[in-house]
C-alpha cells in the first residue's frame, strides 16, 4: 500500500464510539419492507454493518397498528400502497 492510499471504507457514525447515532445516514437511503421480524432484523443487521452500503430511513407495513412505531431511529412511515410518494419525500 503506497503512503498515500487511503481505505476503501468509507468512515461512518457506526465506527467511534460514543458519535451521534442521529447523524444523517452514509450509505444509499433504503425503505425496508415490512415491519414484522424479518424487517426488523433487516434493518438492525443494516445498521451494524455500513460495508453494505444501504442505510434504512425507513419501514413500509400495510400493518395499522405499526404506524407511527419505530425500530431504533428508523420509523415506520406508511403501507406499502405510499411507496413511491414516500420514496421521493424521503429521497429513497
């Protein structure tokens, strides 16, 4: 390695401890969907691994009860139905 190179990864919030959780996502802005465990899991998984370059802003569930909840800091924004509104206001 050359002294000039520099790490193909790219530093995220995810690498010091004690960083702000809350800083804008690195990674491409990604809806899961669903919100049951899969998706949960899904989006947890995402968040301790920024390697694979997809950063969850938020959930899709056709699930009424689930609105408005949230897995940690990525919120469950609407039914599947509101995809491609949703995908532009978040800038999905």
């Amino acid at each position: 390695m050359s002294p000039h190179s520099t790490s193909a990864r790219p530093h995220t919030a995810h690498d010091s401890p004690g960083t702000d959780r809350s800083a804008p996502p690195t990674g491409l802005r990604t809806l899961v969907v669903g919100a049951g465990a899969a998706g949960t899991a899904l989006v947890r998984d995402l968040g301790r691994t920024p390697d694979f370059g997809l950063a969850p802003i938020g959930l899709l569930d056709d699930d009424p009860a689930k609105a408005g909840r949230s897995v940690g800091a990525v919120p469950v924004l609407g039914p599947l139905a509101e995809l491609t509104g949703l995908a532009v206001r978040h800038r999905a």
